[in-house]
C-alpha cells in the first residue's frame, strides 16, 4: 500500500523551537513552537533544527526516511551571519579551514566550509526587536556554507575566532532557498509517495 508523505518548506522565526510540541509543561507555557504556524498533520518531523535564536528555512516532513537520508548525506546549508564587529580575512579563513568547538562536553574541529564577506547586507525581513544589534560595536555580514550541522555550530564557530554570531538565518539547504518568503510563513504540498 503506498502511503502520501508531507513535506513543508518553513521559514522559521526568531524565538521558536524546532518543534511541533514539548512534554514539558512548563516549556510549553513559556515558549513558542511550530505548531502556531500552520495545522501540521500528526507525524510531521523537522529535518535537522535551527536553534531558538535563528531564523530561516527549515523542512518538516511526514517521511522520517527522508528526514534521515537528508540528516545524513552532508548536503550543503548556506547561513548568513551578522557579527558583532568588523572581521578580518584571517578569521574568515580560520572559518574555512575548521575551527575547534566544544560539542557534547568534548573538543571538535569543525569540517572546511566556505566563508565571504558579504560588503553589503543581504536583502533581508527586519530583525526581530528582542536582538541588540550595534549597540556596542559595528557589525559585519558574512556567508557561511557548511555541509555538518552540530548543535549551535556556526554560532560557536564564529565565536572561536573572536565575532560573535548576532543573527542567524539559513538561507538554502541544497538547491532549496529561502527567497521570497517571510518569518512565519509555511508552503505545504504532496511530494511525493512510497512503499509502506
């Protein structure tokens, strides 16, 4: 019997967990999860997280077999990052060539990725007004491809090598971009169906 799988391409606002829903009581009353955005059908999973503080294109899907072939297959994600502070060529080649972060409780030297410069900001939605962004120093824009996705990652790396991430947002995940679509917004559709 086949079975018709879900899949939906989000842009995932600033301030909410990369969750549907929580057993914790007391988080469920004090944070904000995907389940406001949209009436996701029961068994709907995000591939791979966004932290709380970032923002940007996330896919939820029924097919927990293509949430792990995807988890797993080292497809690239571009992020752009604004620092907190003008960075310098040798920390953006630091960034490349793999920086050490802690990750559960050990020391992890991160995977060579692709780090620019970016001389002016992207075209992005306003930051949310809970980030305090240029209140002390300038910052700058940088964009990050990776093909890993640790826990915090780009945030811990870019801390390593001395500008802390001030925000967040991923912008592609393979072939798929953000483009076009604002904090909040959900497109849903039927991809595609498998052998169950």
């Amino acid at each position: 019997m086949k079975k018709e799988h879900y899949h939906f391409k989000v842009y995932k606002p600033f301030g909410m967990l990369s969750q549907l829903k929580s057993n914790n009581h007391k988080e469920t009353r004090t944070k904000r999860f995907l389940s406001e955005l949209y009436n996701f059908p029961e068994g709907t999973m995000a591939i791979g997280r966004l932290d709380e503080k970032s923002e940007g294109l996330l896919f939820l899907t029924t097919d927990g077999k293509r949430s792990d072939i995807i988890n797993r297959s080292g497809i690239e994600k571009e992020y752009f990052a604004q620092l907190d502070g003008i960075i310098t060529e040798s920390a953006i080649e630091a960034l490349e060539k793999g920086v050490v972060i802690g990750f559960e409780g050990k020391k992890y030297k991160t995977k060579q990725c692709k780090a620019t410069l970016l001389q002016t900001p992207p075209d992005l939605p306003l930051p949310n007004s809970k980030l305090r962004i240029g209140r002390h120093r300038p910052t700058s824009w940088i964009k990050v491809v990776i093909t890993e996705g640790k826990f915090r990652q780009l945030r811990k790396m870019t801390a390593a090598v001395g500008y802390p991430t001030v925000r967040l947002i991923r912008t592609r995940i393979g072939n798929t971009l953000l483009r076009g679509m604002q904090p909040g917004d959900v497109l849903a559709e039927i991809i595609d169906q498998i052998e169950t």
